[in-house]
C-alpha cells in the first residue's frame, strides 16, 4: 500500500474522546511491549509517528491515525505487564471493552503476539471475543527478525498447532525487515474496501 498520507488524530480514554466516526476503523490489540507501535509505524512508513516506549505499560491511551484519508488505524494500550497494578487492569478492561463494543466503525482487531512466546490465555481470549462483537480478528505474530529460518519454521508450525489455525491464517510480521507489511494490508484493505494498490487512486 502506498502511503499518501499517514497523521495522528487524537489520543483519549473514553468515547466522549473518540474521533468522528466517518472512515473504516481497525485497531491493535497485544501485550505490552510486544511491538505494536512499532508494527504501525511500519505499516503507516513513518518512523515515530507512534511513540515507541521505553518503559512498557505506560501507554494506557487508545490513540487514532488517519491514512490516506481511507481508514482509521487504533492503537490500544498494551496489557499483560505484570507491574500493572491490579486497578489499571480493570480500567484497561473497562476502556478498551467500552472501545470494541461501542465503536460502529471498528470492522477488525488485529491481535498481536511475540513469535516467540505465540498465543497466550489474554490473547486468545480478546480473538475469541470478536465473535460476539462482529469484529473480524487478523492475528499477527511480530519480531520474526529475530529468529533464524529453520527456528522461524518451527516455531510456525507449534503456534498453528497450538490455535489450530492454518500457516497463512496469521501474519508472520517484521517492523525490522517490513515482512508480512503488504500481507497485512491486503487483509486490512479486503476488509475496508481500501485500495491496497501502488498506484495512487
Ligand atoms: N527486532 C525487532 N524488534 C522489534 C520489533 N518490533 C518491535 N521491536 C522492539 O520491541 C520494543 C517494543 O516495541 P514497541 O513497538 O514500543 O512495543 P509496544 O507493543 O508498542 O509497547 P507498549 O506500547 O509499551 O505496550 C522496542 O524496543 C522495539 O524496537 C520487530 O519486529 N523486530
Ligand atoms: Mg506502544
């Protein structure tokens, strides 16, 4: 996909902060840390246009970026971190149920996950809750980079074993490398209607 235009609209917590809903949304869910700053920046070709954290768990804002005027992309804190305290927990819970139940634009939530630790009970449980939301969910396994091939292949084969999914059922993704980028677009851009295409439309 050939980025025109790629901006951040607004961060906020609560739907009196949401932006206007007039383009198809997708947001992005996974424990902290795991790299989902990074993965849009990759997606949206912009280096810091999504704050990348040195201090996991921090983020506890939905924050949304516009791009090319075409759809809306939002970043969901992360969750997971076991520093948390057990009250931002329940707030996470509480904004982010708010976000997915509530946002009529939102089509899909991408779940993203650590190739080297795959999907775990909150991941797995936020896939299984698209279901009853009418979301469909694009699931992502992230730092490939950081394997070698041959470690790449296996671990491929224990993460589809353990969701029962298909090998090119999830996106095998890179924000190092720009792997599975254009994978992750067609699937955004089958959803939305938006042209995944080069050339500009
Ligand atoms: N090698 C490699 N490192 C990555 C990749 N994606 C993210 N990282 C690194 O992982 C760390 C966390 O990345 P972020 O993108 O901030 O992760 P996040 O999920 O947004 O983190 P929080 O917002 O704090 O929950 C950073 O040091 C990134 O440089 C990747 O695909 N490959
Ligand atoms: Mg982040």
């Amino acid at each position: 996909m050939k980025i025109r235009s790629a901006d951040f609209v607004k961060s906020g917590t609560r739907p009196a902060h949401f932006p206007e809903a007039v383009l198809p949304e997708v947001a992005f869910a996974g424990r902290s840390n795991v790299g989902k700053s990074s993965l849009m920046n990759r997606l949206m070709e912009r280096k810091r246009l999504v704050k990348v954290s040195s201090t996991p768990g921090r983020t506890q804002l939905l924050s949304w970026f516009r791009v090319n005027d075409s759809v809306m992309l939002c970043d969901l804190p992360g969750y997971g971190f076991a520093k948390v305290p057990v009250g931002l927990r329940e707030s996470w819970r509480k904004m982010v149920g708010d976000y997915l139940e509530r946002r009529d634009s939102l089509l899909a939530l991408v779940v993203i996950v650590d190739v080297r630790r795959g999907f775990e009970e909150d991941d797995l449980q936020l896939v299984e809750a698209c279901a009853g939301l009418s979301l469909q969910p694009i699931l992502v396994a992230t730092k490939c980079d950081k394997l070698s091939r041959n470690e790449l292949f296996n671990r491929q084969g224990a993460i589809c074993r353990a969701v029962g999914a298909d090998v090119r059922d999830i996106v095998w993704f890179s924000s190092e490398s720009g792997k599975g980028r254009d994978e992750l677009w067609a699937r955004i851009g089958g959803l939305t209607s938006t042209s995944t295409a080069d050339a500009p439309t």
